[in-house]
C-alpha cells in the first residue's frame, strides 16, 4: 500500500509576500555588459539577475566578494609598490593596453561565474520561453555606470 | 422505437462524434473538427466534453482567451470536472499566471492526495517558477506514489536538462525512452535535451521525425529550420562557438589576445596576420550565421 504523501510538498510557494521569479537578463546582455563595462557593470548584472530570480539572499554573498575582491585589486594594482610593478610587468607583456586587458579579463571571469550561478534558470527561461527584459537599455546604462564607477575607483585609490 | 432505446442511440452517435473530433484534433485538423463540433453543438449545445473539445481547438488557434472562458464556463457549471480544470491549469501555466496555476493545483491535489499525475503537473509550475528544489521534490514524490508515471519521469527529465549539463544522459529520460519509445512528448524531450547539450545534429534527427510525423506542427517546423540553419557545413568552424555559447566567446578573446601578445614578442609579422585572422573569424561568426538563415530559410 502507498504511504501518505507528503503534505509539506502541498505549500503554496508563490503569491503572498513572496516575489514570483521572473526570467535573468539574457547571457549576451551580461557579456557585452561585462566587455565594455567591465568588472564592477558584470558584477551588478549578477546582483539584478539574482533579484530578478529570487535568489538575492543566498548570492549576495558572491556579489559581495566580488565587488571586494575588484576594489582590492584596484587598490593593489594602481596605489601599492608591489601593483607599480605588476603594472609594468602587464605592460611589457600585453602592451600599453595590458591592465586594461586584465580589467576585461577579470570582467569575463566574473560573467562567467555568474553564467555558471544561474546557468539552471538561464536554461529554464530558454525552456519554457519566459520573456526576457529588454536588455539594451540595462545594458548601456550598466556600460556607462560600469565605466564612470571604475574611473572614481581609481581616481579614489590614487588620490 | 422505446424511448430508451432512442436514448441509447443518442449517447452513442455523440461518443462517435467526440472520438471522431478528438482524433481531428490530435492530427491538427481544426477546420474540419470544428465543422463537426458546430454539428454536435446544434444537437447538444451545452455538453461539457463537446466543450472541452471547443477549448482543445481554441488552444490549437492560439486563441487562448476562448478557451479560458469555454473551460471557465464549464467548471462553473461542473466544478469537479477534472479535464477542464486539468485544462486550465496547463492554460494558466503556459500564460505565465503561476501564482493561479499553482492555486488551481493544490485545490485539485487536497482532493486528489494520492494522484501522481497531479503531483507532477504542479512540479511543472514549480519548474517554470524558477522552484528547482521543490519541482524536483514533486517529481520524486509523483514516481513514490505511481514509480510508471510518465508525467513525473517528464518533470524529472526536464529538471536534469535545466539542471544539469548532459541533460541527454538523464536517468529518468532513460526510463521514459524504455517505457514509451514511440511517444512524440519523450522524443520531444530527447531533442529539448540535445539542443541544450549543444549537440545539433543529433537533434535535428530527432526534430525531423517528429515533424514527419505531424507536418503541421508549428513549434518542431521552426526547430528543424533553426537546427538546419546551425548544422550547415559553413557553419562547422563556428562548432566552439556553437557548442560552448558564451563560455566560447570568452575563451576565444582571452586566447587570441594572450596569442597575439605573445606572438608579437617573437615575430611582430605573425602577430599582425593572426590578429587579423582572429578578426576574421570573429566577423564571419557575426555576419555569416545571420545572412545563411535568411538565404536558407528565404
């Protein structure tokens, strides 16, 4: 004979105070974003899609470290000794261009990570064709925020 | 004639209409089953399985909000008709309005405790509400009270393709196959999971044999133009980028730019033609893919 089914299953889990999750921005906003916009643009576009998903709480933690671990770098990179050297080092292997490549490198990296932290609900809305936000108006205001943040962060570390 | 008799005969001709219709609807031909039901309608205007047919095809036109009230209209009258609010649900899911769905589920499944089946359809809203862990749980708990129940192995085949990489490879989706090798919903799901694991060309056999078995099926035409598109032979150098999306893009810039620089060191000659052989691929990956679909698909 079947046993009794579990009735914890039988929670609403929508409605209420709860927010329905509604589907992440699209992989391509968040890598254009994370190229031109670099670390700080990739790094809030995860912070919005964990929102929009409703998993705030349990990524904010990544967010969080992220955005740290880019202002430390920063911080090392352009008011430290050790970074003055590091610096010249990027350039003389990457050209004059060199920490700039490693800005979009770090940028991509963090894309990824978040690509990988909602791969589940990128592929759900791609399954059942839930409809994506408009992602070219986030996307420039993300570039430019990006860009503007990450020139006062270094105009603050280095003042 | 007795009157019973005649009664008897009656109940009979309007079985035979339904089947008939309902087998129209099952190979998409709408215009002729409705041309059946306005029939059976002049005959029995109110009947609730007749409707329930008028809702399939109203479905069938995209006419959702017809068919919304034709099964609305049904419950007020019959509210434990189990086909129209089973109906419904699937309507409400598929428009987005889960927090109803899920509402219209727990009130089919507090009478219905011991379905399977019901556990797994709500699972399903589960699924598309983002809830991975309880879609899962609703799965599992669906297979505990029926372990055949295709509609529970479905939602625990689709949890491993939103889940997991090698969704193909599912368990469950193995059993399906096992169990109904010939249904068009598991073959459905088979190519879902291929085209998730980027693996076009096995997927457009798939989608091909469910487009010949029903030619005048919109969504697996579309999918069997797009895998056509992606598995053309100019598009084989592109497979990286095909096979690992996004995760491609990146590898493909970080390398070329570590390659270039690195080249330019020893030979600043070789660096330029391979800076301009990795532009070129770049833009033919930008250009081509775009132009082939509109040529292909003109």
């Amino acid at each position: 004979m079947t046993s009794l089914p579990r009735h914890d299953l039988l929670q609403p889990s929508l409605g209420g105070s709860a927010r329905l999750a509604a589907a992440p921005y699209s992989l391509g906003t968040g890598m254009w974003s994370a190229f031109f916009g670099g670390p700080l643009a990739a790094t809030a576009l995860i912070g919005i899609n964990a929102w929009r998903v409703g998993r705030l709480r349990r990524d904010a933690v990544w967010v969080v470290l992220l955005a740290m671990a880019y202002v430390a770098w920063t911080f090392f990179l352009h008011a430290t000794p050790a970074g003055a050297e590091a610096r010249s080092t990027l350039v003389s292997w990457l050209g004059s261009r060199g920490p700039a490549y490693c800005d979009r490198f770090i940028a991509l990296m963090s894309f990824a990570g978040g690509m990988l932290l909602h791969r589940s609900e990128q592929r759900s809305a791609d399954l059942f064709g839930l409809k994506r936000p408009n992602g070219w108006i986030m996307g420039v205001a993300l570039i430019v925020c990006g860009v503007v943040a990450g020139d006062l962060l270094i105009f603050w570390v280095t003042r | 004639m007795s009157e019973s008799t005649a009664d008897h005969d009656a109940a009979a001709t309007l079985a035979d209409q339904r089947h008939r219709i309902s087998e129209l609807l099952d190979r998409r031909r709408v215009a002729h089953a409705r041309s059946l039901l306005s029939q059976a309608f002049a005959a029995h205007p109110d009947e609730a399985e007749l409707l329930l047919l008028g809702a399939r095809a109203d479905l069938l036109d995209d006419d959702h909000h017809s068919a919304r009230r034709t099964l609305e209209h049904v419950i007020s009258r019959e509210p434990d008709h189990l086909g129209a609010r089973a109906m419904l649900l699937s309507l409400l899911a598929a428009d987005g309005e889960l927090v109803a769905a899920e509402q219209l589920a727990l009130s089919m499944l507090r009478e219905h405790p011991q379905s399977a089946w019901l556990y797994a359809v709500y699972g399903r809203v589960m699924l598309q509400a983002l809830q991975f862990p309880k879609a899962r749980e609703l799965a599992q708990e669906a297979l505990r009270l029926d372990p055949h129940e295709d509609e529970a192995l479905r939602l625990l085949a689709l949890c491993d393709v939103v889940e997991r990489r090698r969704g193909a490879d599912s368990a469950a989706l193995q059993r399906l196959l096992a169990q109904n090798p010939d249904d068009r919903q598991t073959l459905g799901l088979v190519v879902t999971a291929l085209i998730h694991d980027g693996q076009s060309s096995a997927a457009l056999r798939g989608a091909r044999e469910l487009l010949r078995a029903d030619p005048n099926d919109a969504h697996w035409l579309a999918v069997v133009k797009a895998l056509t598109v992606d598995t053309h032979w100019s598009l084989k150098p592109l497979w990286p980028l095909q096979r690992f999306g996004w995760g491609g893009s990146i590898a493909l810039w970080l390398g070329g730019i570590v390659a270039v620089r690195a080249l330019a060191q020893a030979d600043s000659a070789a660096a330029s033609v391979l800076s301009w052989v990795i532009l070129g691929y770049v833009l033919y990956s930008w250009v081509w893919p775009p132009l082939l679909k509109r040529w292909l698909l003109r």
